[in-house]
C-alpha cells in the first residue's frame, strides 16, 4: 500500500511517526527543528510489507528509504533498535476481538475483529471476517478483504481498496470507495457518494443524488442510479437498471443490458447482445451492434 508506513528516524535512534501523516513532509513539519532541518540528521523511510504480504505480517516489513542512501550512522545496534521498535509500532495498531469505540486511531482489523463504531480513524486493513459496525465522520478505510465488512458509513467516510468478498451497506454524504476486487459488493449509497473501479463480480445496488461509478467491469451488476448519477465503462455481462435525471453511461460491452433510463439520460456504445429498454425524454444512444435492440424511445 502506497505511503504505508511513512518514518522519519532520527540520527539519535528515535523514530518519528503520525498515523495521520500523508508525506515526510508532514513529519518534518510537525516534528522537526530547524536545526534538525538544517543538519540532516534524519533518514526519510516508510516501514511496509513485503509485496503480497499482509499489513498484519509483522514478520514480513521491509524498511524502504526514500532517498539515495543510507547515512553511515545507520547501521549495527541503531538500525536493529529502529527495526524492533518499528515492529512494535506495527503491533501496537493491530486490534483483536470486541471494541465498543475506536477515536483517533490507526489500526489494522484481523482474526473476526468487531468494531461497534469508529470516529475519525485510518482503518489501514482489514482482514479475517472483520466487522466494523458504523464508520462515522472523517474515518478512513484503506484495505478491505478477506469476508471484512462495513454496515454504515456516514459523512465524509472513505474506502481505499477492497479484496475478496469485502462487502459494504450504506454509504451516506460524501462517503466514497475508491478500488473494488473480487467479489466486493456495495449496498446503498446516497449523497454525493463515488466509487471508482469495480472488478470481478462486484455489485452496486441503490446509488442516489449525485452518486458517480467509474469501470465496473466483468460481471458487474448496477441497480438504481438517480439525479446526476454518471456510469463509464461497463465490461461483460454487466446490467444496468433504472437510470433517472441526468444519467450517463458511456460503453457497454458484451450481454449488458439497460432497462429504465430518463431525464437527459446518454449512452454510448453498447456492444455484445446488449439491449436497452425505455430511453425517454432527451436520451440518446450512439453505437449498437450485433444483437443490439432498443424498445420504447423518445428524441
């Protein structure tokens, strides 16, 4: 994962770190004096799995340095102090078992974690059937997989990734998902939701206001997209029902299927045996080849 986990460690032994740190120059900026700024005593790294590996592989990091080279100064008792104490960081994110409250934390859930409600967190993975009741305000997902899923989220929640048979139900205000694998399936999205990126068989069931959906591909499912809603690339055997107000959809290929679309609703290019039923108002369709059909149509 992109920017896990961002360090600085200083010439002394002491590592600097945020959960909420976005860049080194975060870090920097909090943390450091002029006069570190100044002498450069200080390695810019990020601490992170090795590729395939879990964020809850402790076993498993890898220390990156950003720069050209390691300093001269980093090396026997320093560099093996900063790998332990970088592996008891890791450790200390990693929740098990039942919490009621997560507040202003970074954490990783594994082993059927539940979490009954988090606020304002960065959730960095989640694993092993984890649950997370209700993600509420500015809190974060950064990966989802294996069973692990979400019940509510609310305001300005937001999702990375997600693998396997993530699931997700009620995405409200401005929450949005970001990269969808597998089997991951999405229920319910008001306000200004976006997700971007649905492989596999993933699903969209219900997304209303001015909801957006960028590629969902293989045999994606969307039904229910209302207002402003705008859908780009639909690959295979996708099927698209009920697109109202200023829906758009551009490229379908394969057996997809359109049924229901109004307003100033557009599609382009349908391919396969795709068939759209009922386009009204100002709709308009470019492009339907092979067994392509279009039944009831105004404008």
């Amino acid at each position: 994962m992109e920017n896990f986990y961002l360090v600085l460690i200083k010439k002394d032994g002491t590592i600097v770190h945020n959960i909420f740190a976005t860049s080194h120059k975060d870090l920097i900026s909090k943390y450091l004096t002029a006069n570190d700024i100044q002498k450069k005593d200080y390695l810019l790294a990020s601490f992170s799995p090795i590729e395939k590996h879990r964020l809850d592989d402790v076993d498993n990091y890898a220390l990156i340095n950003a720069g050209m080279y390691y300093p001269d100064w980093f090396a026997g008792e320093i560099k093996e102090q900063v790998i332990t104490d970088l592996k008891n960081i890791i450790k200390s994110m990693i929740v098990r078992g039942r919490k009621k409250l997560l507040l202003h934390e970074g954490v990783i859930l594994t082993n059927k974690t539940i979490i009954e409600e988090a606020k304002h967190c960065k959730i960095f993975g989640m694993y092993d059937e984890s649950l997370i009741e209700v993600l509420d305000d500015t809190s974060e997902v950064m990966i989802m997989t294996d069973d692990a899923r979400i019940e509510e989220m609310f305001d300005s929640s937001k999702i990375i990734e997600m693998y396997g048979f993530s699931k997700v139900h009620k995405m409200k205000d401005y929450s949005k998902i970001i990269k969808m694998y597998g089997q991951a399936r999405v229920g319910e999205m008001y306000n200004h939701s976006n997700i971007g990126v649905l492989k596999g068989d993933a699903n969209i069931m219900e997304m209303h206001e001015e909801s957006h959906a960028d590629r969902l591909k293989h045999m994606s499912r969307v039904d229910e997209m209302h207002d402003f809603s705008t859908i780009e690339e639909l690959w295979d055997w996708s099927v698209v029902e009920k697109m109202f107000d200023h829906s758009r959809i551009t490229y379908m290929d394969e057996d997809s299927k359109v049924l229901e679309m109004y307003g100033d609703s557009i599609i382009d290019h349908m391919y396969g045996n795709a068939i759209v039923e009922r386009l009204y108002e100002n709709s308009l369709v470019r492009k339907l080849n092979d067994k392509a059909q279009i039944l009831s149509k105004e404008l």
